[in-house]
C-alpha cells in the first residue's frame, strides 16, 4: 500500500512540475480523474482537478497536434474548455502564430479584426496542451482504439462557476 501511495505521490508531483515547467501554472493536484486515457491512436489525455477544485485536462501525443485537435478532443470526450492554457504562460501565443500564419498566406493584408485570423489561430502547434476545463455533461469519454470509437470511462458532472 506505502508503494502505490509513494506512487502516486510521485506521479503527481511529475505531472505538478510539468505544468509549471511547460506552461507556467502552478497546480496543486488534489486528484486525478482519468491518467493517460487514450484519446486518439496516438494521444492520451489525464484529467487532472486541482485543489482548488478545478478541473484541467493535459492532452500529450506522440504526433503533432494543433489548437483544432485539441479542441476536438475536449468536446469528444464530452467536456466544455473554459481556458486554452498557452505554453510558457504566453497569452499571446496563440494570437502571434495565426496572425503570422495569416500573414504568409496573405502577405499584402494586415488583419483589421480578431475574426480574420480565428481560423489561422487553430492551426496553432499544441502539443502538450493543458486546457481549463468549465463544463462536463455526466461522463468523460475515452476513445477505443480496437473499436474506433468513443465510449464512457468515467461518470461526472462538473460545471465551473465564476464568481466576478
């Protein structure tokens, strides 16, 4: 029991100083509701809540991902994002790469507003992402790999609630 326990320790505090090395947030993990549930043939995604009781999901593949990609997987999996967390803790990330993206397919046009470059903003490299997570519907999804599909892993409910 004192391994498993040690174990657990030991894997939150890896994935604890992941998140503030790769993404410049300081989670405290008080649990993890699903680890490494597999999300594609070559991505895993852990649902992490925090002690704050905050539920994040860290998406990691072996394959590149976009912003489009992880977007999807968080709505396969039957959850709403709340926050896209950039890397480095960069809010302009994802801004400065659709804006240079939109650039270098249009190098004669300035975008004069934020809905030109929104598709271009998807196509952001995101990988590992961790994404704030305000809404889960009842269950977490996992995807099947042998069956190709998606199917229930966990029954949840979760809805993020701000207070302003």
């Amino acid at each position: 029991m004192t391994e498993v326990l040690n174990s657990n320790i030991s894997t939150i505090s890896k994935v604890e100083n992941f998140c503030k090395s790769n993404f410049d947030v300081d989670l405290r993990i008080k649990d993890f509701l699903l680890f490494e549930a597999p999300t594609s043939h070559s991505s895993r995604t852990t649902i992490i809540k925090s002690d704050r009781n905050v539920i994040y999901a860290l998406c990691q593949s072996d394959d590149a991902m976009s912003l489009a990609d992880v977007k999807s997987l968080i709505k396969s999996m039957g959850m709403e994002a709340d926050e896209y967390l950039p890397p480095g803790g960069d809010r302009d990330y994802f801004l400065r790469f659709g804006y240079r993206l939109f650039r270098s397919v249009f190098p004669n046009l300035k975008p004069t507003s934020a809905k030109e470059i929104a598709y271009y903003k998807t196509l952001t490299p995101y990988s590992p992402a961790l994404v704030k997570i305000s809404k889960i519907n009842g269950e977490i999804r996992q995807y099947n790999k042998i069956w190709r599909q998606w199917q229930k892993a966990l029954d949840f409910s979760y809805l993020r609630t701000q207070v302003r």
